[in-house]
C-alpha cells in the first residue's frame, strides 16, 4: 500500500471513530515466516489481530533467516514506502533505530510493564537510547539437534551428548546406508549449524571471544581450525542433493524418515507438529552434543516503522498483542520457540519447549546464553554476512580448514 492510500485510510477511520462506527486500519506485516510451521504460528497473530477489528496485509519475503527479506526492506524503506511492522533479528533492529525509522512504544510498554517482564537479553535489542523500538514475540535457540525416533532405534542409537558420540552415531547411520545428517546448502543454514560447532568445540568463552567480541586470536585459532574439520565431517554425511535446499525441506526428510538427525534452530519443532508429530515419540529434541548448558538465542521481534507521525493506533495494538501473556502461549506453543516474557506458564507446552523454557532460564542464570551468530544476535549484519561467506566457501570446498580460519580473520575485520 503507498503512503497516501494509507493515509487516506486512516482518515477515513479517523472519520468512522469520529461518528462512533468502529473501524480500524489495516497492519502491513513483513516477514519470513512461509514454511509451513511458520505460517501456523502466523496465524495465531493474524486472527488475534483480526479480533480486535484490526486487518492484516501480509507482505511474506520467502528465505530462513530473513537475509531475502531485510533486502526488500531496505528497498521499501529506500522508497519511502515502509511496511507498518516488520520481523526483525538482533542486531538488525539497533542498525534501524539509529537511522532513526522506528517508532517509540514506550507508552505502550509503560502500561503494560514490559520492562520487568521481558529478559535483559532481549531488552538489549529491543530499547534503543532508552526507547521501546520493537515488540519481542519469542526466543529461539540455534543449538538443536532434531531426529527420527524410528530410525535412531532401528539402528541402537540413542541421543549423542558429545562429539565422539555424535561422530560415532553419524558413521553407524553411514554404514547402514541412511542419510546421516538432513541439511540445507544456504548460507545461513550453514551458519546456523557453524554456531553450535564452534560453540561444542571451544567452549561459552571461545563462542563468545570469536563471534561476540571478535577477538581475532579467537577467529584464528587451532580451535576454530578444529571447528572448520568437524564443518567437514558433516559436510561428509549429508546427502548429494544438498545444496540450495530450504531448511523445511530438510526436515521433512527427518520427519519422513529418510535421514537420521538436522542441526537447527527450534523452529524446526514447527514443522514436525505441523506434521502431526509428537517429540519423544516420533522425533527427539536434544541439544547439539557438547553444548547441554548452553544456549545461542534469537529473538524474533516486530519493530514499527515510522509512518510519519507518532506510533499509530494499530501499532500501538500490533505490540500490545504480540506481547500479552497469552498470545506468547498460544504463539509460541506452534512455533517451536518459548515465551518472550518470563511470567508465562510452561504448561501448555510439549517436552521439548519445557526443555528450552527451563535451559534458557539456567544459561541466563549461569552466564551461558549467548546471541547466535547465523541469527543476528551476535554481531551487526556486515559482520554476519562476512562469516557466512567464510563458513559456505569451506562448506562447500573451496577452501580447507587452515584457509578458511586465515580468512576468518581477514573477512571480519574487514567487516568492522
Ligand atoms: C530465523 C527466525 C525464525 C525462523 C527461521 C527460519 O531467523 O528467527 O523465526 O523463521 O529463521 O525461517
């Protein structure tokens, strides 16, 4: 919608409220979520939204991640032509508020009390100078592994919780001539899996040295060399028709059966319930072997755009929904991910949503809950975007470990 049809709009709302008809404006949402999980979870905002006499104007830009969809964005915004709200990671949502593009929901937040319920972890990127810039709906985590009940007993494997385990559970699948490991060849999804890798490998402080603070003998140590091999040794056990594969597509060959385990965030989640699955009887949830305290998080947030004015009525409504305690249920019992807020109950949530409520609360508490790198949470997008194309050029071959750390090292500094 142009900016004039919209304002046209909301003075015809205007005109409604002023003769006591209640009509409100329309949202236009932009987003990522397309899979078929997602869009379930989507719905639930949707229809809330719908029941408060609020329309929805999807704007979905396809690809995990949002890479695709902060393109278009940056378009839209470039033409003066702003989403009303749009999903949004990290580090992403600091860089727009400094432009100076988002709206301030700071009266919203007040009334509500959002400060003493929303954890410090996700305040760091939704407040910017003392602001409210955007509305957290979730926390994800990146270090997941998803697997196929069926096939991990058919072949005596239980859940691996180190490396060796792993690598010993990987090579029985092999041998028994199942796909190992189900993985989409993206960028993103590469990283997705290098957060956990490296995290399994060196430890909290050698994540947080390499991917927080870019401490360049961190990127490029023996560590990070090692992380890069075991990148190779998954890069062994997926199947020949991984590259360019969506993340979705991949786990539907987990929970078809065709492939034994997936490294991803808990999104995945949604598209195993999507499908009907149930966790501890169909599929299994378990940490990336080697990282069981700890947690890489992202957040996904709605941030508002400016609209020329203050925060609208149906931003100001957008926000209130997406941050009351039973949306954050009923949102984040279909997605995979778990409440924004710490006050909501885990009881309508299955096995493995209690597992991450109760994980992320003990890394928050012990010092082990970092911003994930593949999602934005961990370091600005220019810095992001040059750790993608490292990890893809090794995954792919084109580099071998010892090339990939030394243009670790180059690639991010040149980023900063
Ligand atoms: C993440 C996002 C998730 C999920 C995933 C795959 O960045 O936080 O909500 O959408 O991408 O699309």
């Amino acid at each position: 919608m142009n900016k004039t049809y919209k304002h046209l709009k909301l003075s015809a709302a205007a005109l409604a409220l002023s003769v006591g008809v209640a009509q409100a404006a329309d949202v236009e949402v932009l987003h990522w979520w397309t899979s078929g999980g997602e869009a379930a979870a989507l719905n639930v905002l949707k229809q809330d939204l719908e029941g408060q006499g609020i329309g929805w104007q999807d704007m979905p830009v396809a690809g995990g991640g949002g890479t695709e969809a902060m393109t278009v964005l940056r378009a839209r915004v470039t033409a003066g032509n702003a989403p009303t709200a749009v999903q949004m990671l990290g580090f992403d949502i600091l860089d727009w508020a400094k432009e100076g593009a988002l709206a301030d929901l700071n009266a919203t937040a007040a009334a509500e009390g959002w400060d003493a319920v929303v954890p410090e972890a996700l305040q760091a990127f939704a407040k910017h100078d003392g602001k409210w810039i955007s509305a957290p709906v979730n926390v994800h985590s990146t270090n997941w592994v998803w697997a196929n009940k069926a096939v991990l007993d058919a072949n005596g494997i239980s859940a691996p919780t180190t490396w060796e385990e792993f690598v010993a559970a990987v090579e029985t699948l092999h041998d028994a001539g199942v796909t190992a490991i189900a993985h989409g060849g993206q960028a993103w999804q590469d990283a997705t899996v290098f957060d956990a890798v490296a995290m399994s490998t060196g430890g909290p402080d050698f994540y947080k040295a390499a991917f927080i603070d870019l401490d360049p003998t961190a990127l490029g140590s023996d560590t990070m060399k090692e992380a890069f091999d075991r990148m190779a040794f998954i890069r062994d056990h997926v199947d020949e028709n991984f590259s360019g594969r969506d993340w979705n597509l991949a786990t539907a060959m987990v929970i078809n059966g065709e492939a034994g385990f997936q490294m991803m965030g808990d999104w995945a989640k949604g598209e195993f319930l999507n499908a009907g699955k149930v966790p501890g009887e169909d599929f299994l949830c378990f940490r990336f072997p080697g990282t069981g305290s700890q947690v890489t998080f992202n957040a996904d947030q709605f941030a508002m755009f400016d609209q020329g004015g203050p925060v609208s009525a149906e931003q100001a409504a957008l926000a209130s929904a997406i941050l009351s305690p039973s949306f954050q249920s009923a949102f984040n019992v279909v997605k995979g991910s778990v409440p924004a807020r710490t006050d909501v109950s885990d009881e309508a949530f299955d096995a493995c949503a209690k597992q991450g409520m109760k994980d992320l609360a003990a890394a928050s508490a012990s010092g082990n809950l970092f911003g994930s790198m593949a999602h934005g949470h961990a370091a600005p997008a220019s810095v992001k975007n040059a750790i993608y194309d490292v990890v893809t050029a090794h995954f792919n071959g084109e580099y071998d470990s010892a090339t990939a750390v030394t243009e670790l090292v180059e690639a991010v500094s040149i980023a900063q």
